[in-house]
C-alpha cells in the first residue's frame, strides 16, 4: 500500500499547490454529467469522459517536470525553460484533444 499513500500525497500536494489542477478537478463533476448525458452510447461517453481526464493527468506530469526542473536548481538554463515550456505544450495538447472529441461528437 506505499504506492497508493505515495498516489494521494501526489493528489493532495497538486491539489494544494498547482491551480490548474485544482480547477479541472473541479470541473470534472459537471463534464463527468455532461458526457454521461450527451454521449449517446458507451463509446462516446467514454470518449468524451476519457478525453477530458487527459488534461488534469497531464497536468500532474508537467507539474512533476516543473518541480524536477526547480529541484535541479534555480539558474537559467536554455534546457530547463525547454522542459517546462514542453511540458506546458503537452497540457495544451491534452486540452486539444479533449475539444477536439467534444465538438466531433456533439456537433
């Protein structure tokens, strides 16, 4: 059970310190609602619900990158800003796909 105590220290230490998280933690009730009513079948409602959990997942990684960046050490670095820059693309890419999936499906 270490893994899962080390799993929710991860949760609550996003959910504390990173308000990107914390805002599509909270979102995720009524887009959960959402897909579960305007997903006309199984498949849809997973995609919809799927696609969107994408986002506060990657978010937990571009925080994990951000925190080992600053942990490394606090000097300007070309290969530092390209990580968390990385990083930040890779949220938006998830947020991306997750339109992408709601407009295909309801439109």
């Amino acid at each position: 059970m270490p893994a899962l105590r080390y799993s929710l220290a991860g949760l609550r230490t996003a959910w504390h310190g990173e308000a990107a998280f914390r805002l599509e933690l909270i979102l995720t009730p009524p887009i959960a609602a959402a897909a579960l009513c305007f997903g006309s079948s199984g498949l849809e409602r997973a995609l919809l619900l799927g696609s969107w959990l994408l986002v506060p997942l990657t978010e937990l990684i571009n925080s994990a990158i951000e925190a080992t960046i600053d942990r490394i050490g606090s000097e300007s670095h070309p290969l530092s800003g390209q990580a968390k820059d990385l990083g930040s693309a890779a949220v938006f890419v998830a947020l991306l796909i997750a339109a992408t999936c709601w407009l295909l499906i309801l439109v």
